[in-house]
C-alpha cells in the first residue's frame, strides 16, 4: 500500500441518472465556439474552421441544484450552456464510429466563465485558464445514459435566468457533432474513461450577477439548475 504525506482529495464523480452508481470523472474537456452564432458574438469567424479545446480540472464539478459562491478575483461572470458528453471507454486517432462506441451517457453543463479575465487573457495572448479552470466552475446535471437518451438534431438547448430566456439553439445547429468532435479530440490526447466532454455553447452568453437563479435544459436529456450566491467579503 502507497502511503502519502496527507490523505488524498476525494474522487470528483456525477450523479446517473435513475441509479445510486456515480460517475467517476478523469478530465473535463471544453470546445470553444461550436456554435457560429456564438462565434459571430464573440468576434469571430463562424465558418467551420478546426474545434480547439481548453481543459478545467475535474474538481471544478457543481451539481444540479447547488448554490454557487460567487467566485472570486471577477466583476463579469457568464454563463454558457452546453451539451456534455461522458466517455465509458477512448483512444487515440478514433473514427466516427469508434467515438460513438465510446459515449456512456449525456448531461446539461454550464461552462462558467469570468469573461473579465478571459478578455484580458486575449488581450495579452495568456493562456485562459484563470478565467475558465476557477471553482466550481462547471455545473452539470445528473449523466443520463445513452439508452435512455431522446436526443435527436431537432433538440432544443436552452438558458433562462430568473425566468427570462437568454440561450436558445438546436442541437444540429453544433459546427462539430458530438462524434466529430471526439475525434478531433482523440488526435491531441488519449481520451480514457471518466472523461467530460462539454460541447460548446450557442449565442446569449451573459452576464450572472449575486442572487440569480439559472435553469437550463437539453431536450431528451435533462435539466439544471444553480442558485448564484451573494459576494463574500
């Protein structure tokens, strides 16, 4: 038996849906703008260059109904929506089937951003990490397994705070598939079981201010909801 210094963090994991069994989670995995409207409010060109991706450490999970502590060090916090995929199984230089073959189940994901210091990350071409990977920072439903999944192109994916609907798209409306983007995915990493991958986000990303209830859904999936807490002092 190894013996460590202190006693290990616990094991980040997620909810399954129906089941007491829980997720074990290895890395989360973001896309960035996989959607062209999203890309078009964010500056930039909608057409379906290259998916690139960003990571968030898998202690960053919220889950579905918690209160997020407003985080720290931002004055312009956002929510982005999004379709998550969790892998049963992975590789290397996957096909599109061999990527299918790897989902287990889907969620509903929120990638929380601190826009603030992401805009300064561009400004001065500093990796985002400090305005991505903070705590907390990626909320996720219970997993649904594919079995039980009803998702189809025609699936709305949608965002409301405080009862006002600011995100709204269909699930074809993604640059890149769930299964192409596993294989994009597949030729920079080994992906291996235990692996989040959150999809991207469509446009009407906004601001999330202390006191705002968040609700968004994936039709055929599920639903998510947070509660944004007051500033600490």
């Amino acid at each position: 038996m190894a013996s460590y210094v202190f006693d290990p963090s616990a094991q980040p994991s997620v909810a399954v849906e129906g089941t007491d069994a829980r997720f074990p989670v290895r890395r989360i995995y973001c896309v960035g703008r996989n959607y062209a409207s999203h890309a078009v409010e964010m500056g930039s060109d909608p057409e379906r260059e290259p998916p690139f991706f960003f990571c968030k450490p898998a202690d960053a999970l919220l889950e579905d109904g918690a209160t997020l502590a407003f985080p720290q060090a931002t004055d312009n916090l956002h929510h982005e929506v999004e379709l998550v995929v969790a892998l049963r199984s992975g590789g290397k230089g996957l096909s599109l089937q061999q990527a299918k073959a790897t989902v287990f189940a889907y969620a509903v994901g929120i990638d929380l951003t601190r826009r603030d210091l992401q805009a300064e990350a561009k400004e001065t071409r500093r990796p985002w990490d400090a305005a991505k990977a903070f705590d907390q920072s990626a909320a996720i439903s219970a997993l649904v397994p594919t079995e039980d999944v009803g998702l189809s192109k025609d699936s709305e994916i949608t965002l409301a705070v405080n009862g006002e609907q600011r995100q709204y798209a269909q699930i074809g409306d993604l640059i890149w598939s769930v299964e192409e983007t596993i294989c994009a995915l597949s030729k920079l990493f080994e992906l291996k079981a235990g692996d989040l991958i959150y999809t991207g986000t469509p446009a009407g990303v906004g601001r999330l201010v202390p006191g705002d209830r968040v609700t968004c859904s994936v039709a055929g999936v599920g639903t998510l909801e947070l509660q944004i807490a007051e500033k600490s002092s």
